[in-house]
C-alpha cells in the first residue's frame, strides 16, 4: 500500500470537465503569485515562436529546486491542470514544499497547445480527437529540439521554447525535473533518468488507486530499455541511432534533437515522465500468451503502418503543386508521413528478429492495434486540416478539393473502425491529474531525500 499521507493528498485533486486552455493556465499561475507575494513570483523566462511570453512561477525558498513544465508536447494537456493543482497546494502546505524551490512553467509550447484546443472540452471520441489534433514536425517539438551530436547527426536549431528551459535548467540546476507527457489509450507506464527501486514501486502502484492497468505491451521505440514493468529508461538518441543504423536505415531521417532529461543530466537531475491515457484499455496490463506469432504481430503492424503512409503520401503528393501555405499542419504532415513508413521498415526488420516466433501477449497485440488507429487518426487528422486549411484561404483548387474529399472518405472509415476495435472507455481527468501530482510529488521527494525532512512520508509502505 502507498502510505497514507501521499493517498490524501490525492484526494485534494478537483473534479474537471474538460482540459485547462493555454490563457486559463497563465492566468491562473499569475493570480497565485499576486495572492501569494511573500512566497511566490511569476517570471517570463522566454517567448514562443508567435510572441506568447513563457511563464514561469516559483514557489518557496531552499537551496534545490526542483522544475516542473507542462505542455511540451501540444496534444498532452494533462499538465496545464496538473500544474494549477500542484502550484495551488504548495502555496498552501509548506510541507509540500519540501524546503525546496518549484519552478513550475505553465506551458511550453503555447503556440501548438492552442492547435489543439479545439478539442480539449469534449466530446471525448477518438474520431473529434483526431480531427482537432495537432502535433508539430520533429524539429518543431520544444521537447526533441535540445543540442544533439553524435555519429553523422547533428542539431543545432534549438528553438526560443527550447532555449527558455535550457536556461531554466542550467539557472536552477534542479536536483528533479519533469516535462508532463500523456499518451492517448492503454495504461500508464512512465520513464526515469535512471533506476530508481523504490520510486519505481511508488510510481506503479499509483495508476491502481483509480482502477488503471499499467502499460505492459509494446514500448514506444525497440531500442527503449525497461527497468521494471511500465517503467522505462528515458530513451537516448544515440542508442536510437544505432539501433535503427544496426537495421540498415538511416538514422538522420528519423532523428531530430534530444530531450530535456538528456540536457538536464549535466546537473545530476532525477528526472521522471508520466505517460497516461485518455482512453483506458483492460488489455493493456495482460501479460497472458495469445495465439499469434509475435513476429506476425510485428508485421502486420508494419503491413497497416505502410498502408496509411501510402494513402497519405499519396494524397500530400497528389496537392503539392497546387499548395501555397506553409501551415504547422502541411509541415508535420511533411514529417509525419515519411516517418509512418519508417516505422514501417523497422517493423519489418525486427519482425525476423531472433526470438520473433515465442507468443504475443494479449498487451502487445492491443498495443500494436491501438498503435495503428492512433497514427491513423492523429495524422490523417492533421492532413485534413492543411487542406483545409489551405481551402480556408481561397486556395480550393480541383487537386486540393478532390483529395480532401477522397481523404476524408477515407478518414471517416478509420475513425469508425477506430472506435469499434479500441476500448471508449474515457478517463476521469481528475484521475489522470491524481496519478501525474502524486507522481510529481513522489519523485521529487525522492530527489531531495525524504530522510532529510522527517516529516515527509510520501513513499511506499509496502
């Protein structure tokens, strides 16, 4: 069981009906400070590619710190109201605090997170998901835009978003940082800096205080190393290079930056993710044999995959003459596109791979599934929206007509077979906030030593 502190404090999470705005979260992090002035102070630590200034709260006085962002990727919004909770409570619970200093940063990617706010009040279906998701080309993610040599890559185009949490961590050198990740569907599974046994056992205790599964099937990359169940290493893109370059492929087409937790190791950072659902799936922590072939598995995944690279490529190709935007929607889709087919060879390839012919587990086969209806919607999604987009402006040309409309044919087929072969079962989003603060708080303390306050107990008393 967790001790009994931390289950309280959960329980002073809020109900939500829909997902914090970009405005709503500024708005509210500046009225803290103005109500807290003898304890907190609201900075602008940078400004986003379109003006939006960077806000950043700090909370409490010591001599560490600890850094917690939201919003680095666009489509994870979790963490604007995660972060509302967090700065609330610690302005009201001195033991909270640690006697550390937070720095809470309200959103990192204001620009991309507004892209998707058409969908962040419901209603929760994958298919009015999908059709109001937006998420940046790779060299556009604040989150995989950090500095990256190594072998023949290297990045350089480090963005102002970027640029802003470079200096906050290099100016806090924060003994525990997290950046705050959702996924869509499944369980929860989470990444650490580097292994952690009895925050690990916190952490996957968690997700089953709400009647959650952890995430036990297929991590997000092969080349990803596990450390217990749902809990992985944070990745490192060398080891990503190599694993692709090991497979014949060319890592430089797939590889951008690297991460915040790459950066923040120069410093000694503990740093931790949380990746949580939308949409939770029973199968997700079913570890039982089925009766497919794990490689057969693999390749039919690869075989999907391929099919809707293909359909899209063919649209985008089928339009590109006629198109005269350079919409975030056009450039991801740009990016996007050809990576589908990417994963596609690397699923092939792997699909032989020693040890391929053992049996699938019933976690795997849903993830593999869930993975295609994912990439299917989030991309189709987003390549309806450049035409779109482009037909907004004036710009409906016969070509641009003719393949939104074959598209969106298509589109709503997927988003059919979607919600008929995915589990609808919505998550309460006071839920997905509990399970990301009480992690939050776990890591963090575990970063500054609960054994130096006497006070703080949120650990596991198993």
């Amino acid at each position: 069981m967790l001790a009994p502190d931390l289950t309280r404090e959960l329980g002073t999470v809020p109900e939500y009906d829909r997902f914090a705005t970009v405005d709503e979260v500024n708005e509210y992090l500046t009225g803290l400070a103005a109500a807290h002035r003898d304890l907190a102070t609201i900075e602008r630590i940078g400004t986003s590619r379109l003006g939006d200034p960077l806000l950043c709260l700090t909370i409490g006085e010591g001599d560490r710190d600890v850094v917690v962002a939201a919003g680095p990727h666009p489509n994870e919004p979790i963490g604007g109201l995660t972060v509302m909770h967090l700065a609330s409570r610690l302005c009201a619970d001195t033991m909270l605090r640690n006697g550390a200093r937070w720095h809470i940063v309200g959103c990192l990617d204001p620009d991309g997170t507004r892209l998707n706010e058409g969908w962040f009040a419901g209603p929760y279906t994958k298919a009015h998901y999908g059709r109001h998701f937006y998420r940046p080309a790779g060299d556009e993610q604040v989150e995989w835009t950090f500095p990256f040599t190594y072998k023949r890559s290297y990045f350089d185009r480090v963005l102002p978003e970027t640029l802003a949490l470079m200096r906050l961590i290099d100016r806090t050198r924060p003994a525990f940082l997290t950046t705050l990740h959702n996924g869509e569907l499944g369980g929860v599974f989470y990444y650490l800096s580097r292994p952690e046994p009895e925050l690990q056992t916190v952490l996957t205790e968690l997700p089953g205080l709400f009647g959650l599964p952890l995430h036990v099937g297929e991590p997000e990359h092969p080349a990803i190393g596990q450390l217990a169940p749902a809990i992985f290493l944070t990745p490192r893109m060398e080891e990503t290079y190599d694993y692709v370059e090991a497979l014949g492929q060319d890592p430089t087409e797939v590889i951008t930056g690297t991460a915040s937790d790459t950066y923040a190791a120069r410093w000694g950072t503990l740093c931790l993710t949380a990746e949580l659902p939308y949409w939770v799936d029973p199968a997700a922590g079913d570890t039982s044999e089925t009766e497919i072939a794990y490689g057969e598995l693999i390749r039919t995944q690869a075989a999907h995959l391929r099919e809707t690279a293909t359909i899209l490529e063919e649209t985008l190709t089928g339009v590109t003459a006629d198109l005269v935007s350079s919409s975030p929607f056009l450039r991801a889709s740009r990016f996007f596109i050809p990576m589908l087919a990417s994963i596609a060879a690397t699923d092939e390839n792997r699909s032989t791979a020693p040890g391929a012919a053992r049996p699938a587990t019933a976690a795997e086969v849903s993830s593999c599934r869930d993975l295609v209806h994912s990439y299917r919607l989030r991309f189709g999604g987003m390549l309806l929206r450049a035409l779109e987009g482009e037909m907004a402006i004036g710009n409906g040309t016969p070509a641009i007509r003719r393949g939104c409309r074959a598209l969106s044919q298509t589109y709503e087929k997927w988003c059919v077979d979607a919600e008929n072969e995915m589990s609808d079962q919505t998550i309460p989003i006071a839920h997905l906030v509990a399970i990301q603060y009480g992690a939050i708080l776990a890591g963090a303390r575990h970063a500054l030593g609960a054994h130096e306050h006497p006070g703080n107990t949120l650990k596991s008393s198993s």
